[in-house]
C-alpha cells in the first residue's frame, strides 16, 4: 500500500519518530488517526508530497517510544495506567490553579487566555469520569479477553476522545497554539509548557487507545 494511502494511526504506530512530524504540523494522529495520510495533510494545508518527504527522511529508530504493538493487553493497559491517567490527575489541578492566577494577574492584557482555567477544570472533570470508566468497566472487560462484548463501551470511548480532542483544539485557540506573549510572566511561561506537555501526552494516550488497544478488540 502507497505510504499516502496509509492511516495516520497506523503510520504513528509503525514508523519511529512520526508522531513528531504530524504535531510540527498540527496532524491530529489520535482521535482523527483513521483518516490517510494524503487526507490529513490535506486538511493540514500541507501537500501531500511535503508530508512524505518528511516522514521518509525521519533516521531509523528515530523515537524512544516502546513498540507497544508487541506488548499483550495487560502491560498496554498497565503501561495506559500508570503513564497517562496517573499522570493526568497530577497535572490538571496544577495547571487549572496557574490559568487561574494568570487570568487574575493579567485579566487586562489582550493575549490573557480568558476561560482557559474554566476549560481545564471542565477537561479534569469529564476526564476523570472517562478514566474511571475505562478503569472500572473496560479495562477489566479486555484483560479478560471479552473484546467483542466491549464494542459498546468502547464506541462511547472512542466518541468521549472525540470530545476530548475537540477540547484541545479550543485550548489552542485560548493559547495562541500554547505560544507565550512577550513579556510573558514565569507562571504563564510554566502554564504554556504544562500545557505543551499535557497535549503530548493525551494525544499519545488517546493514540494508545484507538489505534491499538481498542483495533485489537475488534
């Protein structure tokens, strides 16, 4: 199959170091990785072409990611677990208290990200009911092997993602794509790098989920 009729997901899973072309480019590789590659860079304003050349100059081996597509259900979910909804529940407060104080500080400034500490708060909470689903009721479903019993619960995952991403795209709005004004205060810059490193994050969480976890349940 032609590299450009490739889903997004797959390529993310299958070529090291693709996850960094596609957020250089703003390529949504998680919620919107079943579309192909020539669709994503069209709706990256991105020739096709471009995209490519990018993707086939990336060096071999050139992430430091695991190959999770060899590891079984347990140690994915373990892995899911521990990298990302631990580490969610540690950054989201801690982020929602700096967009807080930086919307009080600076209120008057036209760059201030006004509403983002509201959108954080709104992002925690529906993400903790979406985790504890997954934790209570999914999570346990694939380990025990029931993959076709779990098609309900994972399609109102896959459509909770869908919001979760659109979430991340009104925090880029908010943000400026999480780019700081100049003379941005320190608890602004730290906001915007937190922020940087959440999106990662549940990009790469999400990517986890719909392009494997949940694939191999089909």
């Amino acid at each position: 199959m032609p590299l450009l009729d490739q889903t997004v997901g797959r390529t993310a899973l299958t070529l090291p170091g693709a996850t960094r072309v596609f957020h250089a480019h703003h390529i949504d590789f998680c919620c919107g990785g079943r579309v192909t590659l020539r669709e994503a860079a069209k709706r990256a304003g991105l020739h096709p072409d471009r995209l490519i050349a990018e993707l086939e100059a990336l060096p071999a081996n050139a992430s430091e990611e695991h190959d999770w597509q060899a590891a079984d259900n347990d140690e994915l979910i373990d892995h899911i677990l521990t990298r990302y909804h631990d580490v969610h529940r540690q950054q989201l407060p801690e982020l929602t208290r700096m967009a807080r104080r930086v919307e009080q500080v600076h209120g008057d400034r036209d760059a201030c990200p006004r509403g983002l500490a509201d959108l954080l708060a709104g992002i925690h909470q529906e993400m903790e009911s979406h985790m504890q689903k997954e934790e209570q009721i999914l999570f346990p479903m694939l380990r025990r092997g029931q993959g076709a019993q779990a098609q309900g619960p994972i399609t109102v995952m896959r459509h909770e993602h869908d919001d979760h991403g659109a979430s991340l795209e009104h925090l880029m709005v908010l943000t400026d794509d999480i780019h700081p004004p100049r003379g941005a205060c320190t608890t602004w810059r730290a906001l915007y790098a937190g922020l940087r490193e959440f999106r990662e994050d549940l990009m790469q969480h999400i990517h986890l989920e719909n392009n494997l976890l949940f694939e191999r349940a089909g």
